[in-house]
C-alpha cells in the first residue's frame, strides 16, 4: 500500500535505536524527508538529515524543527519517539518512594515537556502547509499505573491528555494528533548487557531467555505472548502519518501484544 509519504518531511525524536530508529528507516523507505534527533548519530540513520542535540536542553525540540525547514522548506509529520528514562533516572524501581523530586522533574521534562516544545515549534510551520501529522509515543504505562514506573507513567499519561487536547484545538485546521502506545518491546532497555532483563534474570535465578521468552509474557498475561518487535511500532505511526489516515485524529492506537485487557 502506498503512504502517499513520497516527499513529506518528517522529524523523528529519539530516532538512534530502537522504535526511533525503525520509525526514521520506515519513513524513509517511504519516501519521506527525514530528519532525525538523537544525541548522537548511530547506523542507520543513513539517509537522514541527523541534528544531534539533547531533548532536557529547552532550545533543542526548536532547534530540530527549525533545521527541517531549513533543509526541506516546511514541515509534514512529527513523531514525538523520545522518551524513557532520561540520563541520571533507573527504571524500573521497587517503590513509588524511591524516587525524588528531581528525577520526577528529569521524567517530566524528557517525558513530557520535550514534546510540548516540539509540538508548540511545529505547528506554525503545519498551519502554513494547511496540514500535518503529529504522531505521540506513549506507553502502555499510562493506562497501567505501576509503582516501578510512577513518574514515568504518569508523564506519558499527561502525553494522552495532551493529544486529545492538540486534536480538537488544531483538527479542523488541518492538523492531525495521534497517540501510539506500546507494550513491552523488544529494544536495547531489556536487552542491553544488565538492562531489566539481566535484572529480572539475576533476581529470579534464571537465564535471561527465559525472562523474555517466559517469565514477562505470562507475568504480563500478552495474549500473544511475545515482545513487540520496534517496526510493528513503526508500521503503525508510519500509517498514522500518512495522509491515509485522513480522518483520524484524537486516537489512541495500543501496540502491545494483547496486554491491556481493559475498555
């Protein structure tokens, strides 16, 4: 099927590994213009425009917006990938009480307040074009409030929020705002030499196979009981991006393996 995304110009936040980089190499295999934001420039990310900045820096979501324009001439799509814990912050933790008032602020301002800053950046230049495709990633944590991850679940949950704000204000403008929620999936958090599946691995006493394989789809009850892979992430917000979702906006798309079980 044909995105109709030939030509679009896209920024991709959090666009060096992971659902990040699978969203910039999908964009791009459509024919998009993309440019991508991430610290630091890692393979694959051949073929965008990279702007290297750190999103806690105010300046920076201005910054990657303004470089789109500059290098394309306006803007189509936004995805607001980023997101995490931020340099400084462990997830997960064993106590909403573990955590202080600066990583909170850490969480918020990764979390949340990078995206508010690329969002307020964007719209101008979308308004000009008479349209747009902003596209959220939030997480299965906001709707699944866990005392591992309080701070972070409760700014992707503000994320939500913001995306039905966003699309009543801006939709009949022309501006579309969609929210993709992932589960858990299969990216260097988990699987990093002593990420959360070391961890959980270590703490149980079993390899870490079997934490990825076993142990997280059945504590988790996953309907299919797997990780997501990050491009079953990207098909989705390359779809939501794409001027073939026209009239959807104020969305919530969960990507999940079947996890969130509730209306």
């Amino acid at each position: 099927m044909d995105l109709n995304l030939n030509g679009k110009v896209a920024v991709v936040t959090g666009a060096s590994k992971g659902i990040g980089l699978s969203i910039t190499r999908t964009l791009l295999a459509e024919g998009a213009h993309v440019v991508a934001v991430s610290r630091k420039f890692a393979p694959g990310l051949e073929g965008a425009v990279h702007v290297a900045v750190d999103l806690m820096d105010p300046e920076a979501p201005g910054q990657a917006i303004e470089r789109a324009v500059a290098e394309f001439g306006g803007l189509d799509v936004l995805v607001n990938n980023a997101g995490g814990p931020p340099p400084g912050v462990s997830l997960p933790r064993s106590s909403f009480m573990d955590a202080t008032d600066e990583e909170w602020r850490l969480m918020y301002e990764f979390n949340l307040f990078s995206a508010v800053r690329a969002i307020r950046a964007a719209i101008p230049h979308m308004l000009a074009r008479g349209a747009g495709s902003i596209v959220n990633v939030s997480s299965g944590n906001a709707r699944q409030p866990t005392p591992m991850t309080a701070d972070y679940g409760t700014a992707k949950a503000a994320m939500n929020n913001l995306t039905k704000v966003l699309s009543a204000e801006y939709g009949p403008q022309g501006i579309r705002v969609n929210t993709v929620s992932p589960g858990v999936v299969r990216t260097a958090w988990w699987l990093d030499e002593g990420g959360v599946a070391d961890q959980f691995a270590a703490q149980a006493g079993v390899a870490r196979d079997v934490v990825m394989d076993e142990m997280v789809p059945q504590m988790l009850n996953l309907s299919i009981p797997r990780f997501v892979e990050p491009q079953e992430i990207a098909d989705m917000v390359a779809l939501l991006a794409s001027p073939r979702s026209g009239s959807t906006t104020g969305a919530e798309f969960v990507v999940d393996s079947g996890q969130l079980k509730e209306l």
